[in-house]
C-alpha cells in the first residue's frame, strides 16, 4: 500500500492506494506546531474507522508547499513506518518538461496534477486547483509544461474582505440564487463565488486563444466540486488528482 500525502497551506490531503485502489482519503488542518508523533496518532485514528493497518504501508510519497510540515512527515515516514518517503519537487524525475523561468518555483502539487492530468486526458491541457490559491497550469500536447496562472483563493478573498473590511461579515460558501444580492451576505456570496466562475471562463478562453487550439479542462481541488455546478459541460472533475500523481510518480521512481 502507498501512503501519499499533499501538503498544502490550509489543508493536508492523505491517500491511502492498494495497488491502484484509493481506498482510503481524508483532509486534515495544516499545522506547522504539530509534531510527527501527533500526526500519527492522528492518522491512526482515521485509518483505524475505515479498517486501514498504517504498519502494512509499503510506500510513502510527499508533495508538499510547507517546508516544516515535510520535516515533520518525513520523520513519521522514517519513525514509525521505516521507511523513506519519496518527495515531488522539481528535481525528481519524471517525464514531463518544464518550461518557466526557474522551475524551482512550480509547486510539488502542480507537478503532481500535471502527471496525473496528462495521465489520464492526454494534452494540451488546462487544470484549474481551488485551494488556497485558485490555479491555471496548462500542459501541451508534447507532455510540456508551459506556465500557469495564480490568482487568490475563495476562502482566502472571503477570509481577507472579512478581515479588512470592517461591516463584511464571514459568510457560506454556496451559491446564491440570484447575481443581484440584496443583502450584505447574498452580495459577497455573489462576488466570490460568480466572480470565480467569470474568472475561469476568461482566462479558459484567454488560454486556448495563446494556445490557438482548444484544450480539455480538468477542475480538482477542495472546493471544485463547488464551482463545477455553474460551469460548463466542458469541464471534468477530478478530486483526487494530486493523490494519483503522487501515486504516479511514485512507481515511476521505483
């Protein structure tokens, strides 16, 4: 069994594949103050309802964007499962050809979603990631990376017009039923949620027109499943699609 384990800032998403089975997933509060026994004993405690023995886990793979957090899985890894744990950067290995202007500034998770985008749909390619931060990377045909686009997250712009605006409230994330809100609330909800369906759209078109052909639009991360329902037919979920690079890249290495 492969232990994968994505990093991010907010959230930490953990798989647990049997061969190519995910068959087991949670998402877990990135925390740099929690120890590697802590994260343990945490992990135990959700792969125990679901029947998972840590101690049969013959693999592990990293991909992470929080350096003390690695620390503290790679410790684990070594600790209590014996052994060392294979972490994406730009150096490992793969097939894929990056193109930016320093390739140690591409994140571990978007090397991990181009593999497994490129995998699974063949290229080129758009994969747009709501986490944190809402990302573009666009793969080609010829299994290139070629760049990507970075733009604030929707918990983080919510989080930030919360914080620094006195009268806005925190407010849900869903949709509400109409563009036009008529209230403080249905407003931002409007604005974030709207807003990132229009942004996406944009840049799609705005991608594909640089591209001068069409590309296949991959969706994942944790609030895709969200956005999805306002756009097009034309867009394909995938949720774990860091979790199956990782996986990905993992056997490769071997």
């Amino acid at each position: 069994m492969l232990l994968a384990i994505d990093v991010g800032n907010t959230q930490i998403a953990v798989g647990v594949f049997r061969e190519d089975n995910l068959i087991a997933h949670w998402r877990i509060a990135t925390s740099v103050s929690r120890t590697e026994d802590e994260t343990w004993v945490l992990l135990q405690s959700l792969s125990s309802e679901q029947e998972i023995k840590l101690k049969e886990i013959s693999g592990v793979a990293i991909s992470s964007v929080v350096p003390n957090v690695t620390a503290a899985f790679v410790k684990l890894s070594l600790k209590y499962l014996h052994l060392n744990p294979v972490i994406v950067n730009y150096k490992t290995k793969t097939d894929l050809v990056i193109h930016y202007d320093n390739p140690a500034n591409v994140g571990a998770d978007r090397i991990c979603n181009a593999i497994a985008g490129y995998e699974k749909h063949g290229g080129p390619l758009i994969i747009v990631d709501f986490g944190t931060a809402t990302t573009f990377d666009i793969i080609s045909k010829n299994r290139e990376y070629l760049g990507g686009i970075i733009a604030p997250g929707i918990e983080m712009s919510s989080m930030i017009l919360h914080q620094k605006a006195a009268k806005l409230p925190s407010v849900e994330l869903n949709f509400p039923d109409k563009v036009i809100g008529q209230s403080t609330e249905v407003s931002m909800q409007s604005g974030l949620l709207y807003g990132t369906v229009e942004m996406v759209n944009g840049f799609v078109n705005r991608i594909n027109a640089e591209l001068k052909q069409d590309a296949k639009i991959i969706v994942t991360g944790g609030l895709a499943k969200l956005v999805l329902q306002k756009l097009g037919e034309d867009f394909i979920l995938e949720p774990f699609l860091t979790l199956e690079g990782l996986k990905i890249i993992f056997e490769n290495s071997k």
